[in-house]
C-alpha cells in the first residue's frame, strides 16, 4: 500500500510539476506491492528481451524489428507506470516505427523510380519486398530486384533497362535497410533520453 501512494504522490509531481507532501500515515505494506514490484521487474525484462530482438531483426529478415523495438519500448514504460517515459515520447517511437517499416516497402520502388521505371516496375518492385521477405535474405535482396525487372521487361520489353531498373531497386532497398538501421537506434536514444530527462 505504501508504494501504491508513493507512485501516486510521485506521479502527480511528475505530470503536474508540483511538489506534493507526502503523507504522514504510517501504512503496513500489503502483499500487492511485492507484486507490483515482480510486475514491474517482468517488464523490464521482457521489453528489453523485444528490444534486442528488434535490433537484430533491423539486419535479419522475418523480425518484425521496429514494431518489435517499440513493444518493447511501451512495455518498459508500462511497467514503469509511464512516471520516465510518457504518451508524447511515446507518440514520437510511434511515428518512428511506422516510418521505419514503410521503408520495408517503399525503398525499393523508390529506387526504381529514380531511373525512370515505369509504373510496372514500381509496383513490382513492391510486391517483390513482400513476397521477398518469405525468402530470408536473399528474398530480401532479390525479391525487389526481380520484381522491378520484371515489371519493367512487361512494360517495355527491355531486358537492358530491366536491369538497371532491378538494380536500382536493389540499391533503394539497401540504402532503406541502412536508414532503418538508424532509425531503430534513434528510436533507442529518444527513449533513453526520455528516460533520463
């Protein structure tokens, strides 16, 4: 019960920015503050483990890596009853992580976009990331490549510039997985900062 007011008293110093006087009641702990200490130590725990599986999967494929970075994240906050990290860092993650994993899809297609592909090779550039993720890392690699090839050699029947299309396509989605790369590590920073300000 004492640790209960305390996070209640703590709390509202924490969002309001006032300073609350503690109570002077003497209170007898209850079994439900070594619970929601075991709690608490479970989410530690348990968003730590989702954030360094989401860090390997930013480099290996089928990992959902971002998601899985900001799961961990909110976990960890939760289990910190949101007194270090609160709903606007979190909104931030939030954001982060769907930038991040519209990179998954998108970065492909821009690439090929940027030779002049036709809207054939864009689109089979995308559907290329999605079916390449099944694939594992060399579906990641050669799932836009051939999809942007093929599409380009459908629209135009070029097997030249098919390739420099899927090519592009391939520079796109390696240059995507290095921004996702930085993204998830800005995602840690932002929490860590949070956490500590």
């Amino acid at each position: 019960m004492t640790v209960l007011l305390r996070y209640y008293f703590s709390r509202a110093e924490h969002l309001f920015s006032v300073n609350l006087v503690q109570p002077r009641l003497k209170i007898i702990d209850s079994p439900w503050s070594a619970i929601l200490e075991t709690f608490e130590i479970i989410s530690y725990l348990l968003g730590a483990g989702m954030i360094l599986a989401g860090l390997a999967g930013t480099i290996l494929p089928l990992l959902p890596s971002t998601p899985l970075i900001f799961v961990g994240m909110l976990l960890i906050a939760w289990g910190n009853q949101f007194i270090h990290v609160g709903w606007p860092s979190l909104s931030l993650l939030l954001l982060m992580t769907i930038v991040a994993s519209a990179l998954d899809y998108i970065a492909g297609a821009m690439g090929a976009k940027r030779v002049g592909a036709s809207r054939y090779a864009i689109w089979g550039a995308l559907i290329g990331s999605i079916v390449g993720m099944l694939g594992g890392i060399v579906g990641l690699i050669l799932g836009p490549f051939l999809g942007a090839a093929a599409g380009e050699f459908y629209a135009r029947k070029d097997l030249l510039h098919a390739g420099k299309v899927g090519f592009a396509s391939g520079i796109g989605m390696l240059l995507g997985a290095i921004a996702k790369v930085g993204l998830a590590l800005a995602m840690l920073g932002v929490f860590l900062l949070a956490w500590w300000i």
